[in-house]
C-alpha cells in the first residue's frame, strides 16, 4: 500500500500537542514525565509460563558473575573469544569501523568464523559458568553495509520519499536474511528520529522530519526485520532482533547537533519524536536504543522518568534497553568504565566498546555492596534471556550451521534483493524540476555522464558503508554493484545510444545531453554536522561544470545526491531538470530506470517519490518557506516550468569547517597559517616562499597531484613550528570520543637529531602531541593518523582548540605537507604516548 503525505496534519499530531499539560518536571537530576501524556503501546507476545520457567531456571544456576556479564556489550575491536571465555558477556557488536582481525574490510567467510569463535567461547561452561549464547550486533543500516558484497539500500531519508511502508517491510526482511547469513542476530535498526534541523549529520539516518511517516513505516521494518509476531516467522533463523534508536529526540537537538540537547517540552517530544515508538512495541521490536543526547539537560541515560516511567510501564516495552557506544560516560557522575546511575535508571545493557573490562569490575562490586539493587539486575537479566530464548539461540547452533549462513552464498547480495534495492532507488527518486520535460531521456541520444558522482558507489552509497565514515572506497570494494554511470551506459548502449563516462566533464564526442551527478562526499554521525545549509561552501566546481556544459548549448540533467535537502538553489537553476536522488546504495541502475524511457518512447518507470523533508529556500536553517514543502515531487505528467529562483543563500561572512584544516598546501577558510621561531614570533606564512624571523624553519612550495598544492618544510635551527590557528576556538571533544583522527598527507623526507611531533595546541602552555617518526625504507607520500583521544591524553584540552594542527621539530628535519584534516582512516596512525 502506498501511502502520500501531502502536508502536516491538523488532527492527531496537532491534538497531541495541545491535549495535556507542558511538563519538564526536574529533581534529583533526572527528568519527570507526566504518565498520562504519553501513549500506550500494546506489547503482541501473550505471556508465556513455559518461557518464564526456563528464564528463571537458568538464573537460578547463573552466578552474580555471569549476570552481571549478560549486561555488558563489547566490540570485536577490544575483545577476544578467550576473553569471552572468561567474562561470557551478553553481547558482542561490530563497530562501524570494527573488522575481524583488524582488516579493513570483511568478507562473508570471516563473520561467520569470528561469530563461531565468540559462540564457542561463551558456550564453555568451564569453571562453573553458564553456557549462555551472545548476540551478536551490528549497525546493518541500509543492508548488511559492513559485508564486502552485500546488498546497499537506499538511505532511510531517501526511503522516506517513496511513502511506502511495505517496502521498508520487503527491505527490513532482505536485510535480516543477510545480516543472519554472515554470523548476525541483531541489526541495530531501525532508526526512529524525527529529524528537525537537517544540520545534524545523521538526518539521513531518519525517513522523515514529518512524525506520521516515521510512524508509518516503524511498524513494517521492524516486522520486516523480526517477522510479524504470532507467526511461525517471528524471530526464526531467518530473522534478527531489531533495535529501535535512539530513544528519544535525536532528531530534536539545538542547532541539529549530533549528541546535543533537545530543548522542547514534553508534548513535542511525545507527539513528534517519540511517534515511531508505539507502533515498534506494537510489533514486538525486541531492543530500544537510548540516545546520547539529553532532554533539557538530562542525558536519556540518565532519565529514569523516560526510560522506566515512559518507556517500560507507560508504553508497555517488554523488551531490552541497550545504551549506545560508551554513552553511559556522558551521565554525570559517570565515566565509560562505570555507571550504576544508567542500569538503576532502567537500562538493561551497556554498549562499553573499548571499556568492557572496568565496567564489568566496577558493575560487579557495585551489584555486591547494593548500589545497583540485586532485584534491578535479575530485571535486566530475565529480559535479555527472554530475547535470547525467543530467538531460539540456545538450540541453535553455532552461527556458521544455521540454515541461512550455511546458504549465505546465495542469500548475501542476492538478484533478488539487488532488484528490492533497485525498485527502492526508483520508488525514492525525487523530480523537482523538468523544464520543457527534458525527462525522460531518448537512450538513442549520444548521452554524457559527468560529475564526481557519475561513477563513484562509495558517494552514491554514503556514510555506514563498510566502514563507519563510508570513505577511502572505490568501486572495486563493491563487488555484484553498479554504478549511476555505469546503470546509464548500460541502458543506453542497449539501446543503440552511445555513452561516455566522464567525471570532469571533458568528453570526446559532443553529447545530445549531460546528465551531471553530484552531492555530498560520504559522513556518518557528528563529522557530518554542518552549521548552515550551504552544499560545498567555497567549493563551486559542480555549478561551474553545469554552467560550463549548458553553456555549449548541452541541456543538462542534475541528479544531486545528499543525505539531506540543502540549498542548491543556483544549481537547480543552472540545470534544465533537478533529481534528488538521495542516497540510492548499491543499484545505480535505479536511476537510469526512471531517467531514460524505451526505445518505442514509452516510460516503465515515472517518478514517485514525494518529499519526506521540506527542501529549503536558504541555506539559514529553519528560515521562511521552504522552496519546495513536504509532499512535492513531480511526475511527467506534470508540465510545470519552474521560475528561477533566488540565489542569495541568506548566509554573510566566512563559514568555518571544523573538520577540515590544510587543503593543497593552503589554510581552508578560517583558519591561517603561521610559522613561528624558537623565539615564539610568528611569521603568516600565506605565500611561499616563507621563513620564520631567526630563519631556522623555511617553507617552499612543491608540487605534490598538482602544481604547488603542497609545501616543503627544511629546518635549520629551532625548534620551530608550522602551526594552523583557528579563528574561534573549536569544541572538538565528541570527536575525541570515537575513532577519529587527525589525518595528515605528508612526506618525511629527512629526520633531525630530534623528533618531529604533531599535536594541537588549546591555548597558552596547552597542548597534546605524539611523535613523528620516519618510517622505513623510502620517503613516500602517506595519510599519517593521530587519533584525537591520543592528543587528549597528551594533554590536549579537547573542548578548546585553538590550533587544530602544529607541526614541530628541529635542525636536519625536512618534511612535505598537503593536506590536513579530521578523518577515521589513515595509511599509518601513530602510537599514543604512555
């Protein structure tokens, strides 16, 4: 059934919010909820004495060790089967950039073995422990994304569009069937916010800004994920337990800030974004996810109000709360080793990646003296049992000789969930403009595909793509996928068209017309936070090869490929027809299906998809009407010919990015580069060549991809220091909290009697660094890493940086520098200092 959202309601949502008393009731630092605001949810699972029986059975023979165990999670990264052996942990969970064996990438064959290995471990009841099955959780987001070959859906905001709750259900099943082919039981999945502000870089996590299409649509993926409750198929070995996140108001922060605070009263978080929730309990969704962020200060793990009072008796969730990665170090009186505040408070399992081993200490002896109440713990414990119980995990086996794993060749990426995944790209497919209906495409044209886009599945695909960032790929690590490029050309070939694949636009043959694919690069969580909704600032390189192409008298076709709606209003003017296109995944080809119509000029496949979030009119967030509101979309019935619109973005002065810092030898908007002496007086260093007062430290330029777009440092005394500063300081302390680091392109060409360092100053004797070293063998052009939390525990003040980059060193050292940045992956990553 399809279901069209045109405009906001006026009845449920709208009595929702005027219906009961605005309550932020605050004491003894948690959140108190007003019961009767919040709506009740059904739980469907009748209750089942035999399955009592056997859950309290088992914790009969479960020492406090083991319970305590079942409420801890640990990822891949920080944990080994024989740890497991000795801990046996209720979980473990695949990070996004967590793979077996620390490889980059992870084939079918080594989850199913890492899965056997931890199965095995925690099946030892050697020493007197209970033989009891992990889950084994992943964030499989559109798909079985951490899997080399799987099946890459549509990003969730893209799905939005296609108002179509039984393909979210089709898709939920697809991805369950492969999530349990490769080891899986638990997909972390689906997300629920209802994003407000699509600054925050994890709106395309969201399926809508409009509460009725995410409440539409909870229901159908988490029965697509698990089954439909009462049938022989919920929860088979067909099946995965279902989380859904992140409980509550992720998608209601302040300014769209990726673990911020929303500041809302208590009818807008219930009726806008707790909305997908009762329809997940309604479906039997096995596990919640509690957000980082707050309500109005209070961290959700630290809410017992809503977590307990609202979540659990309210809305009747009989299920498991699981916190997010290290999340419970954020509720004050915390830290990421212990937390008895978050188990009292209502959670059941701590996401403890890389602090597992002091939270199991610290939780145990708070169990042993009472801070966490004995009778909180068999709660949590009889809950996670009862999931484990009705997945039927105690009898089936170990991962690998489960029926779909032992089938998984035919069951990951299958022909069947490739064209699942193609329909979704063309169910997604947004029109928003077609002059003169230049669409749909004669594939007999000479047809040119440009733009950074055109052959690029890592952008098409975008963040959560087999590693945690979604960059650093290229089309080789998508094995059985297709390109937009690649979709055109093949259609139009068939066809008896011709077509030329050219990123830069420089074709052979002069083309009938373009089609220019373009967007964002790929981001995940808070690195794709922005503060306004520029597309590239600074950057117009895909206008000016619209302009560039039109100009030669090609019409052109836009396909804008984003998370979210930004302003583009220049390029949708430049361009004769606009398609947002979201993130379509693995199926290019989903796009040249609705892009080009047959041979004998009809059309298989019109566009469908209607906006799930408004698409705005400036890059000013939350300013004015949007350009085009929720529910518009054209189809090519439609012949409607859009006036230009304005192009004064609505944003004055410099836009500064937090992460990115040095580009081609040169400081990136905001920031300016300076070297300074022994003496501490610095010198701008804005064109080479450049040297510091005492002349210990001279900078050239050199050429590196392109001329000049690097720059040699030769240090003849010192110590000095090339160092970047910051125009306002920068908060970079959720950054640190992760895997991110601080990525350089250099080259060390010659090492001094003393070591070179990189670090990050934070104002007057503030300051973290780590040790560069030259690594062996030949000087070459590498991607050296520091992690952020390294930098921290050097002493950097994370909160407060005002130099994002500083490179020291002395006499005889000389290096090359291009490029500076924050990143998750890097050639080499430096040790932290001990």
């Amino acid at each position: 059934m399809i279901v069209r959202h045109r405009q906001l309601p006026r009845t449920l949502l709208a009595a929702l919010l005027a219906c009961a008393p605005v309550g932020i009731a605050l004491g003894d630092g948690a959140a108190t909820v007003h019961p009767a605001l919040w709506p009740q949810a059904h739980w469907p699972l009748p209750p089942d004495p035999a399955l009592e029986q056997r859950v309290q059975a088992l914790m009969a023979e479960m020492s406090v060790q083991d319970k305590v165990g079942q409420l801890i999670q640990a990822d891949i990264g920080s944990i080994t089967p024989a740890d497991m052996r000795t801990y046996h942990l209720g979980s473990i969970l695949a990070g996004g950039n967590s793979k077996p064996g620390g490889g980059r990438f992870a084939t079918v064959a080594q989850w199913k073995a890492l899965a056997d290995a931890f199965y095995r471990a925690a099946m030892d009841a050697a020493g007197g422990h209970a033989a009891i099955p992990p889950l084994f959780g992943i964030d499989a987001v559109h798909g079985d994304n951490g899997t080399l070959g799987a099946t890459l859906f549509p990003q969730n905001s893209a799905l939005g569009n296609a108002h179509d709750p039984g393909l979210v259900r089709e898709i939920g099943a697809a991805t369950a069937a492969e999530v349990r082919a490769t080891g899986f039981n638990w997909s972390f999945a689906p997300t629920l916010a209802v994003p407000q502000d699509v600054r925050w870089g994890r709106a395309y996590e969201g399926y809508s800004q409009d509460p009725r299409v995410v409440a539409s649509y909870a229901g159908a993926v988490v029965e697509g994920l698990q089954g439909k409750p009462g049938t022989r198929d919920f929860l088979d070995d067909a099946h995965v337990a279902a989380s859904a996140k992140h409980f509550l108001a992720d998608g209601g922060t302040k300014d769209g800030r990726d673990q911020g605070d929303a500041e809302i009263d208590e009818r807008t978080l219930v009726a806008v974004h707790a909305a997908g929730y009762p329809p997940a309990i309604d479906a039997g969704v096995q596990t919640v996810m509690a957000s980082f962020s707050s309500w109005n200060g209070v961290k959700m793990l630290g809410s017992k109000g809503l977590l307990t009072d609202a979540l659990k008796r309210r809305m009747d969730f009989q299920g498991f709360i699981v916190g997010d990665w290290n999340a419970h170090g954020q509720v004050p009186g915390c830290s990421n080793e212990d937390c008895p505040a978050a188990y009292n408070n209502g959670a059941d399992m701590l996401m403890a990646p890389d602090s597992w081993r002091g939270l199991y200490a610290h939780t145990l002896a708070e169990v042993k003296s009472g801070v966490i109440p004995m009778a909180r713990v068999d709660d949590a414990v009889a809950r996670i049992l009862r999931v484990k119980f009705r997945m039927g995990l105690f009898s089936a086996g170990a991962p690998s000789t489960q029926p779909l794993a032992r089938d998984s060749g035919r069951i990951v990426g299958s022909a069947a969930h490739r064209a699942l995944a193609r329909r979704a790209v063309r169910e997604s497919l947004v029109l928003l403009k077609n002059d003169r209906n230049l669409l749909p495409l004669d594939p007999r044209q000479r047809i040119l595909v440009a733009g950074e886009g055109a052959d690029d599945i890592s952008q098409q695909s975008g963040g959560w793509t087999l590693t945690w960032q979604g960059t650093g790929l290229t089309n080789a690590d998508f094995p059985g996928a297709q390109s937009i490029g690649a979709g055109i050309a093949g259609q139009v070939k068939a066809a008896g068209g011709e077509a030329e694949i050219a990123p830069d636009g420089r074709y052979r043959h002069k083309p009938d017309v373009a089609v220019v694919v373009f967007g964002e690069s790929p981001y995940a969580e808070f690195q794709g936070d922005i503060p306004n909704l520029l597309f590239h600032p600074g950057d117009d390189h895909d206008l000016d090869l619209i302009r560039h192409l039109r100009a030669q008298g090609i019409p052109v076709v836009a396909v804008f490929l984003c998370g979210r709606p930004l302003w583009v209003n220049r390029e949708i003017n430049a361009a004769n027809a606009f398609v947002a296109a979201w993130l379509p995944g693995s199926e290019g080809g989903g796009v040249a299906d609705v892009l080009l119509r047959k041979r004998d000029g009809q059309v298989d496949f019109d566009f469908h998809g209607k906006l799930a979030f408004a698409w705005p009119a400036t890059a000013a967030a939350g300013q004015g009407k949007p350009q085009f509101p929720l529910g518009y979309g054209l189809t090519y019935a439609d012949h409607v010919v859009l006036p230009k619109l304005p192009e004064q973005s609505g944003i004055s002065g410099h836009v500064v990015r937090v992460d990115d810092y040095l580009e081609k030898g040169k400081a990136v908007s905001g920031y300016t580069l300076s070297l300074a002496g022994a003496d501490g007086r610095r010198v701008a260093a804005v064109a080479t060549p450049a040297a510091t007062a005492d002349g210990d430290l001279r900078m050239t330029a050199l050429d590196y991809k392109a001329q000049e777009d690097a720059r040699r440092l030769a240090w003849s005394g010192g110590p000095a220091a090339l160092t970047l500063a910051s125009a306002t300081p920068l908060d970079l302390s959720r950054q640190a909290n992760g895997d991110v680091m601080l990525v350089a392109t250099l080259r060390m060409e010659a090492q001094g009697a003393q070591p070179a360092w990189i670090g990050m100053g934070c104002g007057h004797d503030c300051r973290g660094r780590v040790a560069l070293d030259r690594p062996p063998g030949q000087a070459r052009w590498q991607r050296v890493g520091i992690p952020l939390k390294c930098l921290r525990a050097a002493g950097a003040d994370m909160h407060h940086i005002t130099e994002p980059f500083v490179l020291e060193a002395g006499k005889g050292t000389r290096l090359a520098v291009s490029g500076v940045a924050l990143g998750t992956t890097a050639d080499r990553v430096l040790e932290c200092p001990h």
